[in-house]
C-alpha cells in the first residue's frame, strides 16, 4: 500500500511540475491599448472590454480571413455614438514570421476598397495610404471610405504595426468620409499600440 502511495505521489508531482511547465512556456498576451488612448471623441468617452484570447467574434471591416486564430488577443472599444474600434494582437513564432503577417494584412488593407465594389453594386469606395510610423520594427496607416446609396458612408482607419515576432492591428471606424477622419491622432495611437506590445 505505501508503495502505491509512493507512486501515486511521484506521478501527481511529474503531472503538477509538467502542467506548470507547460503554463510557463504558454505564451502571454502583448500589451494593449486603453480607451484613453485613442483619438479622442468629441461627444462621448470611449469604453474598453476585456483583452481576450483568439479573434472576436466579429472580424473588423477589411480584416476577414488573414488573422491567424492561434497566439491572438483582442481587445474591442465602444462609444455612447456611432464610433467603435478594436485591437487584434498577434504573437508569431519567429520575426519573418511577424513580418510576412504585417505585409499580409497591409495587403489585404490595400485592396479593401477594390474587393468590396466587386461585390457591392451601385456602392462607391476610396482608400488612402497615410503613410509609415517610426516605431519598433515599422507600422503602417491606411485609411477605407465606403458607402451605398440611400445609407450612412463609413470611413475606417488601420494601423499595422509589428515589435520582433509580434504583429498588431488597430481598427477604428465611424460614419462619415476620410475627410471626417482623426489621421494625426489616429497615428499616435497606432504608435502607442506598437510600443506597448513587448513593456
């Protein structure tokens, strides 16, 4: 019987040190930003949920089909109006890795504009690239403008930035056109996204 025992122990103590192994080599969650962090709105503060492991449940307008599920964080923003916004961090598994992902997402970030007209008849779109952010291993802004007839037109802006094997995106999105669009404080927060990733 103390033998057994004996085992018993020994196997429950191999199992606890290989599960705290494991916990230990999973991967953490990067940093994210707060709703303070974003352009500010002129009518309403913003609200943040929850940094959440995996994808949200709603891909963000350009996003569909090219974030990874595995090593994905999220974190969605709200406001009392019609402005909204979501940060998406991924951790690759090695910088060529990150940085094949970043230019994925540029891509597809790109080419919005053009892909939604396909299939969006009688819509009009326009998309603006605002340029490369010094930060950590780069970033990137693009802005998308869509609209359809008898409804609200949506502007979006993107910020795709990456630090070593990690790769983030920013999201932000109201009603109305590019023109109506916060780019300069959009910009800064795409730079506290990326520097906040790795603290």
């Amino acid at each position: 019987m103390f033998r057994r025992s004996s085992a018993a122990i020994v196997a429950a103590t191999a199992l606890a040190l290989t599960a705290s192994a494991t916990a230990v080599a999973a991967p953490t969650a990067p940093g994210f930003l707060k709703g303070t962090d974003l352009p500010p709105h002129p009518s309403s503060a913003w609200f943040q949920g929850q940094v959440t492991k995996g994808l949200p449940e709603t891909t963000p307008f350009c996003l569909d089909g090219v974030l990874p599920a595995t090593g994905t964080w999220h974190r969605t923003f709200g406001t009392d109006v019609d402005a909204g916004a979501t940060q998406i961090s991924v951790r690759t598994a090695s910088d060529t890795a990150a940085a094949k992902l970043a230019a994925s997402l540029e891509r597809k970030v790109a080419a919005c504009a053009a892909d939604w007209l396909r299939t969006t008849p009688g819509g009009t779109a326009s998309w603006q690239d605002y340029g490369k952010l010094a930060v950590e291993e780069g970033a990137h802004v693009y802005g998308v403008d869509t609209s359809i007839p008898d409804s609200e037109p949506g502007v979006h802006l993107y910020g795709i930035g990456r630090d070593g094997s990690t790769v983030t995106v920013v999201n932000w999105g109201q009603m109305g056109h590019l023109t109506d669009a916060p780019v300069p404080a959009f910009k800064r927060t795409t730079v506290t996204a990326v520097n906040k990733l790795n603290p």
